[in-house]
C-alpha cells in the first residue's frame, strides 16, 4: 500500500477553509457594506445604535452646554455636539472590522488544521473586556436622557 503524503482534511476542515477563502475574497465589501450600515444607522436618530448608546446620551449631554461656552462659532459648536455620536460609531466599526477579521484568520487555521487555541484567545479577551464596559456603562447611565 502506497503511502500519501498529502494531508487528509476533514469536512469541516474544507467547510472552513472554503468559507475563509470566500470571506478573504469579500472581506472589504464585508467591512464596506458592514460600516455603511452602522454609519447611516447613526445618522437616523430613530434607528440609532451602538454599543455604547448610553455613554454616547450622557456625552451629548455634557457636550450639550459645551457648544455654548465662550460664544464660540457655530461651526465649532455643532462638531463638539456631534463627537460623541461620531466617538460611538468609530468604536462600533472599529469592533466590527477587527471580529470580521479575527473571524476569517480563525477559520482560514481551522481550514489548515492548527490549533486555534491562540487565535481565539484574543478575540474572545476583546468580546469580555467589551461585555464588562458595555454593562458598566449601561449600569452608569441608565435612565440618562439627551434632554439632561
């Protein structure tokens, strides 16, 4: 019996791999159509969200009066009024980029049969570490309203 050299992969192992390729291929029409979303959703008060909604009530609250100290120009005012939907939606993409990333780079290893145990821990450290600060801030500012 002849010996193959060839690695033999599982199905989920081809699953993995062909999703990792397909994903790799669309990865920025992904984060494209994926910012394009959150961004047009921030911009519609009726339809906005975030991960950090209620920190971003509570900085509009306090960069509310902001707008109006030293008489500054209109212009100035409206920028630090829009800064913490700007802060909110720049977070969100940000997250949402790096977890469509970390994604494919799991799933191309799985493809390749490596260990992932290292892959994981960080996405799933940075999924925590966001938990813990979402539920801190719902916590901190529930019942905040942009009417201060």
């Amino acid at each position: 019996m002849a010996s193959n050299n060839s690695v033999r992969r599982t199905q989920s192992q081809v699953l993995a791999k062909t999703l990792a390729a397909i994903g790799r291929k669309y990865q920025h029409h992904i984060n494209a159509a994926g910012t394009a979303t959150i961004i047009v959703m921030q911009s519609m008060p009726s339809y906005g969200w975030g991960l950090f909604d209620s920190a971003q009530v509570a900085m509009t609250c306090m960069f509310g009066g902001a707008g109006g100290i030293g008489g500054g120009a209109a212009g100035g005012a409206a920028a630090i009024q829009a800064l913490p939907a700007v802060i909110n939606a720049t977070i969100t993409v940000l997250l949402f980029v790096y977890f469509v990333a970390s994604g494919l780079k799991v799933a191309n290893g799985i493809g390749e049969g490596q260990e992932v145990t290292q892959m994981v821990q960080q996405p799933v450290g940075v999924f925590f570490i966001i938990l813990v600060l979402w539920i801190a801030q719902s916590i901190l500012f529930n019942g905040v309203t942009a009417a201060c």
